[in-house]
C-alpha cells in the first residue's frame, strides 16, 4: 500500500513522497544539499522510471532513470547553454544522440561512456561539415570534411587530424572539430 510522507537522509537530502515498506517508492521529490531537486519515479529508495533533475547551474535532465543513474532516453540541458537529446546509460551518453553547442554547431551520432564515439555528423554555423567516424570524442578513423565554399576532401583523420602525404592538420580557417 502507498503511504505519503517525509523523510530527511543522514546527508540532508529531504524527500516528500509516495512510501512503501518505508522506503521512497512511487512519485516524489528530493531535494538535495547542494541545490539539485529531483521530481519523479521512484522505486526501492532509488530514482527509477520518468523524472527531471534541476542543479542551482541550470543545468536540466529530463528523461529516464535506473538505479539512481539516467539510464534510456532523456534530454539534458548543460549549464553552458548545450542541449543533448539521446540515449543514457549508467550517467553517461551512450548510444544515439545529437548535441547541439551554444555556438550554433551540432552533433548528430553515436557515443560512448559520455564521448563522440563510431559514426557522426558534425555541422557548423557556418556550412562546414564533418562525416565519419569518431574515437574518444576526436576524429579519427575515414571521413570526409566539407568546407563551407563546396570543397571536400575525404581521408584518414587521427586525433582530430587529416593524414594525408605527410600533411598532419586540418586548414587553418577549417572549425574546430570538438
């Protein structure tokens, strides 16, 4: 049976809720120590199912949890303005997602562990464009890089660079890629 009511942590993290067996379970909010509010599902004392998170940053998730961690799909809006829209699992990006930076540029593709990582697509303000694959949130691996006057040029990039006859490097005036 569900029971409503309130229970403070040891750490001062204060919860108003659904109870059962005496423990968090149903819907609820926490409110945590350093500022963070939690309002959503929760199961066995965890945040588990639908909810959103809010940091004093103003930084937001709003999507899936397991375990206390995003797990599934959500959206997370960074303190610095960026907005990432994809799949989480165990507190990172993993999966398919796209982020879009507060300078105008975009990544639409596949992470890992939090970083750019296998096939994706980054876009600038400014028409550049990057297709291919990534590693540990670099370039790496074959793609093609297309300037925003139509020029392209498609290769082997290590560590965010083009190797190609001993030119190590992307154009001076090419975006950077990160």
């Amino acid at each position: 049976m569900q029971e409503q009511g309130e229970m403070t942590w040891p750490d001062g993290t204060k919860y108003i809720g659904e109870f059962r067996d005496g423990q968090p379970n149903g819907l609820g909010t926490a409110v945590y120590p350093a500022g963070a509010k939690y309002v959503g599902q929760w199961k066995n004392d965890n945040r588990e199912g639908h909810g959103t998170m809010t940091w004093p940053s103003g930084a937001k998730y709003v999507g899936e949890w397991k375990n206390n961690s995003r797990e599934g799909y959500g959206t997370m809006v960074f303190r610095d303005g960026a907005k990432y829209i994809g799949e989480w699992k165990d507190d990172n990006r993993e999966g398919h997602g796209s982020v879009t930076y507060p300078n105008g540029a975009k990544y639409v593709g596949e992470w890992k562990d939090g970083k750019r990582e296998g096939h994706g697509t980054m876009t600038w303000p400014d028409g550049a464009k990057y297709v291919g694959q990534w590693k540990d949130d670099k370039v790496e691996g074959h793609g093609t890089y297309y300037w925003p006057g139509g020029e392209q040029y498609t290769g082997e990039w290590k560590d965010n660079k083009l190797l190609r006859y001993g030119i190590d490097g992307l154009p001076k005036d090419a975006p950077k890629v990160s």
